[in-house]
C-alpha cells in the first residue's frame, strides 16, 4: 500500500492529503502542547476525544447553517475535510475573563465580561502569535476588510450557538479560539470555519464547581486532562470508548 502525501503537520493534528481533489484528511495526534510547544506531553487518547467532540459541534454548526470544512469523521482519528485557505489568523472570542486577557490587562481570572470580546491573533509560530489589530491584518494583507467582517460574524454565531449549546449540558463557555478558511467552490470564494473546536482550543467551566474542564488543566498542571475531556464528551451525549453509543443528543443539566 502506498503511503499517502502528508501535507503538514501540526502540534496536535496532521493533514494528509485526501482521497479526491479538494479534500484533505485531518488526523488528531495524542500530542498536548502549550506556551508555544515549550511545555508537550502525550496524552493517551486525546486525540480520539478530540475527533468525536470535534465532529459533533461541527456537525451541529453545519445543521444551523453556519460553513464549516468538516465533510465527515472516518475513524477514531481522522475526519474528512474540504481543502481551503487557511487565513493565518486566530480568532478568539471572550465571554469571561481568563488567560492571556487577565495577564495582559490586569482583569481578574472569572470576571463576566461587559459584552463579548473579539481578538485577532496572527499565526506565527516564531512569533508566538501575536496579538493584531484589524489595521495590521489589512495592512499586511493576511485578510481583507470583507473577510474580517465574516470572520467576526461567523464567530458571533458560533459564540451564541456554542454557549447555549455547553450551557444547557451545566458547562460556561469562557472562551475558544477558531480559524476560518477561504472555500473555493465554482468560482465562488467563502469564509468558511477550519481547523478544529475542541477542549483543546476552548475553555470550559462546570457551571456548578467552576472546574477547568479544558486544556487548563494542561496548561496549569492540574491534572486529570482526559478525564475531564471524557466528561465533556459524555455530557454532549457523545460516545466514548467506556460508554456504548448514545442517541439521545445532550444531557440536559437542571440548575437549582
Ligand atoms: P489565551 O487566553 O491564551 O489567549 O487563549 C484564548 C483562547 O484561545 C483559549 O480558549 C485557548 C485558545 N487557544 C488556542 O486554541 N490555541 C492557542 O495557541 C492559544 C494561545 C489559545
């Protein structure tokens, strides 16, 4: 058997290249990194977690109308996706306080911010992905004032949906992070989601507990990273290795 193109590799996923043109294969590495890869550990089954939790907010955006790359899942590992051009921008939404908001700005770690707050981080490894304004994005042409504007809306949405979603299953969306792609299709270019949305590129809190439900838990050497994965999971209604599949959709969590 031939082995297939591998197209590039990244700290927690590769791309290879997929069966038909215009199609890319996405596979979810073990691998947790932070502080610009200084800090890595292999974290046995991450990447399966990863890949379901993935697949099922994808799936769940896809079925409100909002574009995202996710074709379908094909294994544990990989997802089929569609080939775009990934805008070399991070785009982070804050809905409460955290990381690098409350180091660069002083604000204390859980404060409900006054409305949501959009950031544009340029993808720049060497760089550790500096903080940008729409002045340099436009500027140095990594996107246009158009496409800026559908990257914020797309992430709007994807805020709204999102938090309702995590919230009806007891976990806050503090924040994620996302990258968007530009979709060639018949002429035609759209802003598309890419990449992934994950407990790896958000944060979550129990809504009860306040506990770190997310990479945090990596990040801050709390410990038990997958187990709270694996929870994520579960309270979605997605199926996990220990569990048998599940058809009910999310468990709805009570408050008191
Ligand atoms: P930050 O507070 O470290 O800037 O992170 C904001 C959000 O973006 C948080 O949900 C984690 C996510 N994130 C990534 O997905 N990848 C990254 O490289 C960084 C720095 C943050």
């Amino acid at each position: 058997m031939s082995r297939r193109r591998r197209i590039y590799e990244g700290k927690a996923k590769i791309i290879y290249e997929g069966p038909e043109p215009g199609t890319l294969v996405q596979f979810f590495k073990d691998d947790a990194t932070a502080f610009n890869a200084q800090k890595h550990e292999v974290v046995d089954g991450k990447g399966v977690l990863n890949n379901r939790i993935c697949e099922y907010i994808f799936q769940r955006l896809n079925g409100i109308g909002i574009p995202t790359h996710f074709i379908r899942r094909l294994n544990m590992r990989e997802q089929l996706i569609k080939e775009v051009e990934i805008v070399p921008l991070e785009v982070v939404v804050r809905n409460i306080a955290a990381g690098s908001l409350c180091k660069r700005l002083g604000v204390e770690e859980g404060t409900v911010l006054p409305r949501s707050i959009i950031e544009f981080y340029y993808k720049n490894d060497e760089l550790g992905d500096p903080l940008v304004s729409e002045e340099h994005i436009t500027a140095f042409g990594w996107a246009t004032p158009p496409e800026i504007d559908d990257m914020m809306a797309l992430a709007i949405r994807i805020n709204d949906f999102l938090s309702g979603l995590f919230m009806g299953v007891g976990i806050q969306l503090v924040d994620f992070k996302i990258e968007c792609g530009r979709l060639y299709e018949n002429e035609m270019m759209r802003i598309v989601l890419a990449d992934e949305i994950s407990p790896d590129s958000c944060r979550l809190w129990d809504v009860k507990t306040k506990e770190k439900m997310d990479k945090d838990r990596f990040r801050e050497d709390l410990g038990g990273m997958l187990e709270n994965y694996r929870e994520v999971a579960k309270r979605l209604g997605i199926m996990n290795e220990n569990e048998p599949a599940r058809t009910g959709g999310p468990v709805l969590v009570k408050s008191d």
